[in-house]
C-alpha cells in the first residue's frame, strides 16, 4: 500500500511539472532566437531534471530509508550494498551508509561516507535543497572533532584516525561554506 501511494505521488509530480512546463512554454513569447527564451529554457530543463533525480533517489532509496525508520539498520546497510552495485559511488547512497553507521557508532566509517557524499555532491550542505542534511553533518563534524583529536593526542601514529579526524575538518569548513 505505502509503496502504491508513494507510485501515485510520484506519478502526480511528474504530471503537475509537465503540465507547468507546458503552460509555461505556451505563455511565453514565440521570439524563438531571443536569449531570454534559451536562458528560460535551459534554467527549466535543469529543475525538472534536478526534481526528477531527486524522485528517483527517493523512490531508489526508499526501502532503505524503511528499514532505517524500523531501526533494522544492518538490513538497512546490506541493502545500501546491493544498491550501490548498481549505482556506485552514488552520494545519495553514501550521505545514508554514514547516517547509519553513525547510528551504530561507527565514527570513523560514517566520517569517511559523507566525507565522500560531499565531494561528490554538495547539495547536501546546502540551506535551500531538498537533499540538505546540514544537522547530521554538524553532529558528525563536532563529535568526530572532539572524539577523535583526543585519540589522536594518545595515538599520535594512527593514520587512520587522523585520516577521519580531516573528514571530520572536512565536513565542518563545508559546513562553514568553504569549497573543495
């Protein structure tokens, strides 16, 4: 039933876009070389294709974000695994692999995930997209700061500490607005 329901509203999404696409291109002036046309076209053809993929990351993930929700996150990452085989390297993929081992208590592995998500997409840190998930950020850029700058102090040769411990200064000058 949930998933026939989440079909439907996709469906309907796509169908209300289209159909404001449509009117938007019949509304507008048949100057058919003006700049301002292309520029309108182009700016409409890169929202839909931008709603478009995150409906599919929705519809993609959402059996993983069930079992994230019915806190069967082992389940959760082995489906995670098999998606990633036929999408890897996917952001949207990698953003919940850290959720979850975050969840789990995994600092290290979860820094290195969206560490990873990040730089390969930056909506996430991003105030006005949908895909934003600027509070997980914070809370693995603060605790893994605090955590693993301590380990590091009393483990001062344990490059993998000090490989999460810059993911973790990584996702916090992100945050800070800083670039790659």
């Amino acid at each position: 039933m949930g998933r026939d329901r989440f079909n439907l509203l996709t469906w309907i999404g796509l169908v209300v876009a289209v159909a404001a696409l449509l009117a938007l291109v019949g509304l507008t002036p048949q100057g058919q070389g003006s700049p301002e046309n292309a520029e309108l076209e182009q700016a409409l053809d890169q929202q839909i294709a931008y709603q478009a993929r995150i409906d599919f990351l929705q519809r993609v993930y959402a059996p993983v974000e069930a079992l994230r929700q019915q806190q069967a996150l082992p389940a959760a990452l082995l489906k995670l695994k098999e998606i990633a085989r036929e999408y890897p390297g996917e952001a949207h993929g990698l953003m919940l692999k850290g959720e979850i081992l975050f969840a789990q208590g995994a600092l290290e592995q979860a820094l290195e995930s969206v560490a990873q998500a990040l730089k390969s997409n930056g909506d996430y840190v991003d105030r006005n997209s949908p895909l934003r998930q600027r509070e997980l950020i914070s809370r693995l850029a603060e605790t893994g700061q605090a955590k693993l700058a301590a380990r590091l102090r009393e483990q001062p040769d344990n490059h993998a500490v000090g490989k999460a411990l810059k993911d973790a200064y990584y996702l916090q000058s992100r945050l800070a607005g800083g670039c790659e």
